[in-house]
C-alpha cells in the first residue's frame, strides 16, 4: 500500500484534523482534538515519506530544505482548506508537519473572547498582544480580530506573516497581506516599509528578535494600532519576556514605551473539550493606570492581582476562566488541571465546585 498526499488531506479534512505529522517508520499520523491518531497502513520508509514531501514542496522549498535543513510555507488543497507546513530534515529522512488552517473566518464570539474585545480593537492606536505556546490558535484569534475590524472599520490593515495563513478578502477595509521569505525579507523591514503605505493596522506574525519589537512598539507609538503575537504565558511574562530581548542600557526606556503602548495582552491555552474538539482559555489583561506603573518600574509580578480585580474592565485571569470553562461542563477538571497557572490553588477551588479527577 502507497499513501497519497491528496487521500491524506481529503481525510485531515473529512475528520477535522488540526495537523498531520510524516514521519519514517511510523504511518501517517493526525492529531484529532489533540489526541494523535494514527491512519490504518503501513509504517512509511524514506522513499514513501520523501515522495509524500515532493508531493506539496515547491522546487526553491526543497532547495531550502537540502541547505538549511527546513523549510516553511502555506498551500491551499482545492477550496477546502489551507495549510501551513513544516518540512524538516531528521535522522537523514524527510519529515513534515501540516497544520490544517480553516477556510472560514471565526468570529470574536465562536473563539469565546468577549465583547469587550470589541471595544480595544476599535482604538486608533497601540499594542494588543495575542500570545500562547506554540498550536494554542493564536492565529484564528488574531485572524477573527482582523476580519472583525475588516467588516466594521474603515482604513488599511497590513499583515505581516510567515507563512500567510488565513487569506483576507476586501471589504469596508483594503487589506494588504505580506509574507517574510515571499514578499519581503523579514519582519522588520516589512514594518517600516508599512509605516510608508498608510496603514490603520499592522498585524506582526511573530515578535522573533530585537529588531522586530522595537519595530513594532515604535509603530504602535507612532500612531498605528498593532497586533503582535509571543510564544509566552501571562501578561506579566510576555511584559519581562519583551524587556529582556533589550541591552541593560535600554531596558529602562523599552518599560517606558510599553506602559504608553500596550493596550492589552490576550494569553490564551487550547483544552480539549468534553465530548470531543477544543476550546480556547483565555487570560486578559488590559492595561490601567496601575499596571503602566507596574510596568515601568519592573513590578510585573503585581499584575496578576490587578488581573484578578479587573473584571469591570473585561480582565479575567486563566485560571478563572479555566474554572468557568469547567463549571460550564465544558472541559473536565483534569484538563482545568494541567492547563492552570496555579495548580494548588486551582485543585482546592475544582473540588469546592465538586470536580472528581482520574488520577
């Protein structure tokens, strides 16, 4: 039996997969609402697992993969669905993974965030900060912000991606679409080429290096407002995670431009949801008079009681979303469990809502 590439994104699509992981000596394998299921057949050898990578990789991708050992970009299959793909060199063999990017835009409301969200991606200017490890759907949240600005506002909005994931189309906005290694060299270069084509929102795909954030920040002083996305949990450590990329010098300045610029930062876990998919959890931070002074003068770790007294102004900590989720049988209380910041506090406040753990 020989497995093709188009049988194998006809079945990510027919069964909802989020991704499909290619790799020698183990069969083609989907993760469904984060569990890895693998496809009934045969273990793939290297011939098999490199004709299934020659299947959707560009010849400039493969010469990249041959010289850098990776490569990354997005392909669409048919109407049905894009994805974003990852090819890597391991062992010698050719391995990748494909993540299955929807077709359809969610709303603010699908993805759980609420309307609050509304009103701080109506302002003219500043930063809001989407972050989460790597696959906590960063970018169906960022995208969903993006199209809910695009169907309400007016304006330009230009993001800078790598790859693009979810395609834009016009509507009451013109939307400007970049990709890094495609349409531009990187990150930085695109946001100052973006601060010279009238833009109302840049959207940054990665704050990755030093370069980029002092791009980004410097574009939300200016005037534009500006979504970014961080590999971090919690307000208070993506705030340090951003001040330590600086120099010693310049730590003390960086502080002073995020307590004016940030207006938010939206930190969000995936959970599997009881019965089977995923929901998104979510901490939010917006930012007050309190906690740009917390900011600037490097006391970060109050921000997180400032979270939890700001439910007026739309703030929710994790863990307090983690138990809503639960007490909304929406998740177990495992899973409220394993994803909480603070898993002592969480187990006593689970069981006083009656939770029962496996283990």
């Amino acid at each position: 039996m020989t497995y093709e590439m188009n049988d194998l994104l006809e079945l990510m699509v027919d069964q909802g997969a989020s991704d499909l992981h290619i790799r020698v000596n183990q069969p083609p394998t989907l993760r469904i609402s984060g569990s890895m299921v693998p496809v009934e057949g045969p273990k793939l050898d290297a011939e098999a697992s490199e004709d299934l990578m020659k299947a959707i990789t560009s010849v400039s991708n493969q010469e990249q993969l041959k010289t850098t050992g990776g490569a990354d970009f997005g392909f669409a299959y048919q109407n049905k669905a894009r994805f974003r793909v990852s090819v890597m060199r391991a062992k010698g063999c050719y391995g990748m993974v494909l993540r299955q990017i929807p077709n359809d835009l969610f709303t603010l409301g699908d993805i759980g965030l609420p309307d609050k969200i509304k009103e701080l991606i109506s302002r003219p200017r500043g930063l809001i900060l989407v972050t989460g490890p790597t696959g906590s759907g960063k970018s169906t949240t960022l995208a969903s912000m993006v199209n809910w600005i695009n169907e309400n506002k007016e304006g330009h909005i230009i993001t800078i991606e790598d790859p693009i994931e979810y395609f834009h189309d016009h509507k009451k906005c013109i939307v400007t679409q970049r990709e890094v290694g495609n349409d531009v060299t990187s990150f930085a270069a695109a946001i100052r080429g973006a601060l010279r084509q009238d833009p109302d929102v840049i959207l940054v795909g990665e704050m990755r290096d030093l370069e980029t954030i002092e791009a980004a920040v410097g574009a939300a002083e200016t005037g534009h407002l500006v979504f970014a996305t961080l590999h971090t949990t919690g307000a208070a450590r993506t705030v340090d995670r951003i001040v330590d990329a600086f120099p010693a010098d310049m730590k003390d300045q960086m502080r002073t431009q995020l307590a004016a610029s940030i207006i938010a930062v939206i930190s969000q876990v995936l959970c599997k949801k009881v019965g089977g998919g995923r929901i998104a959890s979510f901490e939010i931070m917006v930012t007050t008079t309190s906690i740009a002074q917390l900011i600037r003068e490097n006391k970060t770790y109050r921000i997180a009681s400032d979270i939890q007294t700001g439910a007026s102004r739309g703030m929710i900590s994790l863990d307090a979303h983690l138990l809503s989720l639960f007490n909304r049988n929406l998740i177990s209380a495992d899973e409220a469990l394993g994803k909480s910041q603070n898993s002592d506090s969480m187990r006593e406040k689970l069981i006083e809502n009656g939770a029962v753990f496996s283990t």
